[in-house]
C-alpha cells in the first residue's frame, strides 16, 4: 500500500522559487569568480556547467529521499533552469572581467 502525497499549489510554487533563487545567486557569483579568474571561452561556459551541477548535487543531497514531499519532479533539481540563469552568468562574467583585466 503506498501512500498518496497531496501537494500544495503555493507550497510547490515557493519551493521552486526558492530554488530558483538560488540559481540565480550561484550563477551570479560564479559569473564573478570566472571574470576575476580571467577565463575565456570554453573554459568559463565549462565553470558555469561545473557550478551548476554542483549546486544540484547540494539541492539533492539537501532535499534528501524525501525529495517527493518537496517537489512534483526531481529533474527541477537537477538540471532545472540551466539556460535560464545563464544570462545572468555571462553579464557577471563580462562585466566582471573587462572591469579586472581589461581596464
């Protein structure tokens, strides 16, 4: 008999916007780290891979296995969001970089 889990509408929404905001904040800062480290081209969109599967991995370690009481899917933890914060990883990237090495 397996239990059924009824899932909040604004609980699955704030939890997502929770995760989200974290992205975001992570994709921003590792914008910084790779324009104050000077990477270019591959090498900075690869740390930007880098960062995002790590920080999956501390939402799914944090989320635990009971991941379903939390979220509908466990992919938005994984890999939700990839190209969408990176935007805001490659303005942080740029900025950060011309302002240190460039000027």
């Amino acid at each position: 008999m397996t239990d059924l889990i009824t899932y909040s509408p604004a609980a699955v929404q704030h939890n997502l916007a929770l995760v989200n905001y974290c992205r975001i904040s992570v994709a921003a800062l590792s914008g910084c780290t790779a324009g104050i480290l000077g990477l270019t081209g591959i090498m900075g969109f690869m740390f930007y891979f880098l960062a995002h599967g790590f920080l999956s991995l501390l939402l799914l370690q944090k989320a635990g296995k009971s991941w379903n009481k939390y979220f509908i899917q466990r992919s938005c933890l994984m890999y939700g969001g990839v190209f969408g914060e990176l935007t805001t990883y490659i303005l942080f990237w740029t900025f950060i970089y011309g302002m240190v090495h460039v000027y």
